[in-house]
C-alpha cells in the first residue's frame, strides 16, 4: 500500500501466490491475463492488519531506516541483504547474524543522492561487498568463537 500527500491509500491486493508476481517478471511490461492472485471478495469477508513485531522481524527496522535516509541506502541495503542470505543458505551464517551483518554494512556505507542507475547499482555493489566483509567476520561455527550481536547492539 501506497499513502499520498492528501491522506489516499493505494493498495495492490492479491491472494499470496508466487505466480503474480513471477508473472510480472515473464511478462513486464505488460500484464499476463491468467488471474492467478485474485481475491473471491465475497468470501474474503474482512482484511486485518497488525503493527508488525520489530523484535521478532529485525531486518524491518533496517529497511524503515533506509527508507528514511533515502539516496543510494536503499540500494546498499539490498545488495547486504542478498549477501547475508546467500550466506544463510550456504550454511555460511546463522539466520540471527543475517540483521547483524546487514546492519554493519549499512552503518559503513556513505549513502548519496543518485544521479543516474549506475549510482544506484554501485550502492547495491557497495552493500554486497560490505556484507561479504561481515559474513566473513561472523565466522562464528567454530569452537570457542563468540556470537555476534544482534541489530542495535553495541559497537565495539
């Protein structure tokens, strides 16, 4: 959902299927006709929505403060969250240092104002090499090795 200046809401509903949007991607710039996400309204009954829990989804804060600061840290935010989970599924990193190593790669990236798509891919270049520096750092599988801590912690 999409708030306005003028206090409008603009939503894009659907049931949660992966083909809509894989769809999307087949079929950009255009729209596939097959109806995979639609929504029977008359079933549904009633949408209901919760604050989200910032303790239990720790990458939301990160993604709320990108957001914020705007420029290229949305960018960078990206390319550290692709490497941490790539990290993760490779059984490089533990799924609690993925926020951590975002995080770190975020607080070391200088973020700007991007003049063109090539500031913006290189924001996203910046964030995965940083993200590779914290994986590497958050070798932390072999005895003795502390854990890292987890998003908002102190530095040291």
């Amino acid at each position: 959902m999409v708030e306005m200046t003028d206090g409008a809401t603009i939503a894009q509903l659907s049931m949660p299927d992966m083909r809509l949007p894989i769809g999307y991607a087949l079929s950009y710039p255009g729209r596939m006709a097959t109806a995979f996400g639609a929504i029977d309204w008359a079933t549904l009954g009633r949408l209901e929505f919760e604050v989200p829990d910032l303790v239990a989804f720790p990458c939301l804060p990160l993604a709320y403060q990108a957001g914020r600061q705007g420029g290229t840290a949305p960018a960078c935010l990206n390319g550290a969250n692709e490497v941490a989970v790539d990290a993760f599924l490779k059984g490089r990193l533990r799924w609690v240092d993925i926020p951590w190593v975002i995080e770190e790669a975020m607080h070391r990236f200088v973020a700007g104002e991007p003049r063109d798509l090539d500031d913006v891919l290189a924001a996203d270049a910046d964030g995965r090499a940083l993200a590779a520096e914290g994986v590497a750092r958050c070798d932390d599988r072999r005895p003795g090795r502390p854990s890292r801590p987890g998003p908002g912690a102190a530095r040291g």
